[in-house]
C-alpha cells in the first residue's frame, strides 16, 4: 500500500567529499505528504467527504408580496 510505503523511514544522504558520495546522516525521514494524499485518495475513492446536500432554506416573502397574497386571500373570501 501506497501509504505504508510512505510512512517508512528513509535515512537522509548527504554528501561527503571524503568518499565522493552521498552517505547516511544518521537521520531517518518520512513522506508526510505523500501518505497524507494516499489516505486522500483512498477516502475519496470510498467516498468518506461527501457533504451532506444543504437544505433549502425556507422562501422568505417580501412585505410587498406577503400584502398582495392577503388581498388576494381576503378577495377570495369575499367572492365566494
């Protein structure tokens, strides 16, 4: 798994201009990154970030039209 392969450690090179070559520091390193995409990846892929669909917020008339349904309601009443 991608992610196992990031999370070992790899020892740190540097270079030394005894032997010309790139040696162990005596310090180990992980990819951070990499196993944080791979778990990305692998949620997405499952689909674990799916947000959830926002609710319609309920419709909020005006004044102007909260009067105009009354008139219209109270002349439907009144026809009737």
């Amino acid at each position: 798994m991608l992610y196992e392969r990031c999370m070992q450690e790899q020892p740190v090179l540097v270079w030394s201009t005894e032997q010309r070559a790139m040696v162990p520091s005596g310090q180990t390193k992980i990819d951070c990154e990499g196993a944080l995409k791979a778990l990305k990846l692998m949620g997405q892929t499952l689909g674990m970030f799916k947000k959830d669909p926002v609710p319609e917020e309920p419709r909020v008339e005006s004044l102007e039209e909260y009067l105009r349904r009354l008139d219209e309601e109270e002349a439907q009443k009144s026809s009737t």
